[in-house]
C-alpha cells in the first residue's frame, strides 16, 4: 500500500504504481515485502533492494532458487521496481510507461529516488497535493464541481487545482475524510 494512502489517506494513480512496483520486487525476489526473520537489514524488501540498488549490487535481490534468469531483465525489472516506489508520487512512473518499458527491448530507465517507506513519514506531496493541502478554507466543501476560491486557486504548475486534483487523484469527497 502506498504510504501517502497509508498515512494520509491520499489516494491518486499512482497509489497502484506503488503497489505494482512492490509487487514486482517481490516476484523478482522470490519474498514478501517486510519479513522480520529475515535480520534488520534485510526485513524490510523496498530498504533491502535500494541499498543492493545504491551498492551495484542489484543482483544479489534476485531469488536464490531461480536457476536460469536473463539478468539484464531482472535487473530492469528491479530498477523499475524501484522506480514505482519513489516516495516522490509525481516522480514515479504512470503505468502506461511501466508497460512501454516492460514490452519494450531498448527502454532506458531514469535513476530511481529513494523509495518511499511504508510506516516512515516521509514527502509525498506533488504540485496537486500541495495546493490541497495549502487551500483549506473550506475544508468540508465536496471537491466535485466546487467553484469556491478554494478550488480555483493556481497551484505552482500554472494549472488551477481542481485540473490538478483530477489528474492526479483517482476520487475525493472532502478534505476531512481519510481511512
């Protein structure tokens, strides 16, 4: 889940890139996303696969009891893994471009950020989560055709925030509503 959800309540499409991003290490990996036996370097899979990541050592992720693996395609997979969990919402991928890179042979992947950390607080924002949070007036108004102040307001993009908040979010009813 991802922790701008998980914390905040903040859904957007990129919520799933999250989730696919951990989905996909943890295919690559052969385990689950946090397991505790595991040691404290090694418990927590986003942690784990971002030091491998950092350390050029991306292969030692790959599970132990694959025998035959293309290990440019694991290591584009591990990439893009953690490319769909940087903690930056508007930094990861849409999923159009995680197919693209995916079906495609020649792709090239930016560096990934550090990936976000579920239960640690970290910076989520994007230009529309800033501007939701900078503009709360009114903050029972329901968002869906609100012509206020509050939902006309220019956010640092140059785009009014109800375009931004529709953009990127997938559904809000109001400003006080979380899990």
């Amino acid at each position: 889940m991802a922790p701008e959800y998980a914390l905040h309540g903040y859904l957007s499409v990129k919520a799933d890139v999250f989730s696919f991003g951990v989905l996909l290490l943890e295919i690559v990996s052969g385990r689950k996303n946090s397991d505790g036996r595991l040691g404290p370097q090694k418990a927590d899979l986003l942690s784990y696969a971002w030091g491998l990541f950092q350390e050029r050592k991306t292969l030692e992720l790959v599970d132990s009891s694959l025998e035959n693996y293309d290990a440019d395609e694991a290591v584009m997979c591990i990439h893009l893994g953690l490319l769909c969990c940087q903690s930056t919402v508007s930094d990861r991928p849409d999923m159009n471009s995680v197919n693209l890179s995916l079906s495609s042979d020649s792709f090239n992947l930016p560096r990934p950020g550090k990936p976000a950390i579920q239960g640690r607080v970290s910076r989520w924002t994007t230009d529309s989560s800033s501007a939701f949070t900078k503009n709360t007036t009114n903050a029972s108004s329901t968002l869906t055709g609100a012509t206020n102040a509050t939902s006309t307001t220019r956010a640092s993009g140059g785009s009014s925030f109800v375009e931004d908040f529709s953009r990127n979010s997938i559904s809000c009813s109001s400003m006080n509503e979380g899990r």
